[in-house]
C-alpha cells in the first residue's frame, strides 16, 4: 500500500480517522495512533480519549455485576439450601424460600453473564 497523499511513496501506517495510507512525512503521532499530519491529529486525539474513557467505564460497570453475582448467589444459596431442607416440615413455606433462592441465583446468573462482556 502507498502513501494516499503521495501515490509513489511507501505507506508506514493508517490514519486512525480516515483509514488512509501515510507515508512518513505524512504522519502524525496523535497518542498511540497515527493521524494525517494537519489535517486529522485533532480527531485522532480526541478518539483516543473517548476511548480511554470507554476502556475505564466498563471496567467499572463490568465488576459492579461481579459484586452483584456474589450477593446473590451466596444469598440464594442460603435461600436454597434452607427451603430445600425444611421442606418436608415446613411445606408451602419452604417452598416459598425455595423459590426466593432460586430467583435470587437467576439474578446472580444474569449478572455473571452480563459482567463477562466486560471482560
Ligand atoms: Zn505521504
Ligand atoms: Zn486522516
């Protein structure tokens, strides 16, 4: 691949903003990316922050659901485990807890589910 803006010369790498070919005279370094020199470093830049920014938000977001698969899965292990044993004693009651627990290890399912795509 050459240069877009010099069709003869050698391409060293892509404008991260465009796509096109640069040659080294034609290249910006605008953070870790390669920009079109005066002409694309400023959107460059600021796509590099707008991702720096996405990379921390889901890094927060993504434990915030590991925290929730914790709670309620060692709550609705508890709520299992408990209406599951009383269950010949207690009948429909036990079968109540039964059921909370088994909704609260949906949740924390879910929430295991959803934190992995942060991963
Ligand atoms: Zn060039
Ligand atoms: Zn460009």
């Amino acid at each position: 691949m050459n240069c877009y803006y010099h069709p003869d010369t050698p391409a060293i790498g892509l404008c991260k903003y465009c796509q096109r070919g640069l040659c080294s005279d034609c290249t910006a370094h605008a953070g870790d990316s390669l920009a079109c020199r005066n002409l694309h470093e400023g959107q460059v830049h600021s796509m590099e922050a707008l991702f720096q920014r996405n990379i921390l938000q889901a890094k927060r977001v993504g434990s915030d659901y590991l925290r929730n698969t914790i709670f309620y899965g060692s709550v609705g292990i508890l709520f299992t485990a408990f209406g599951a044993s009383q269950l010949k004693w207690l009948g429909l009651q036990a079968a109540v807890y039964l059921l909370i627990g088994l909704a609260l290890l949906w949740a924390a399912l879910a929430n295991y589910l959803e934190s992995r795509k942060y991963q």
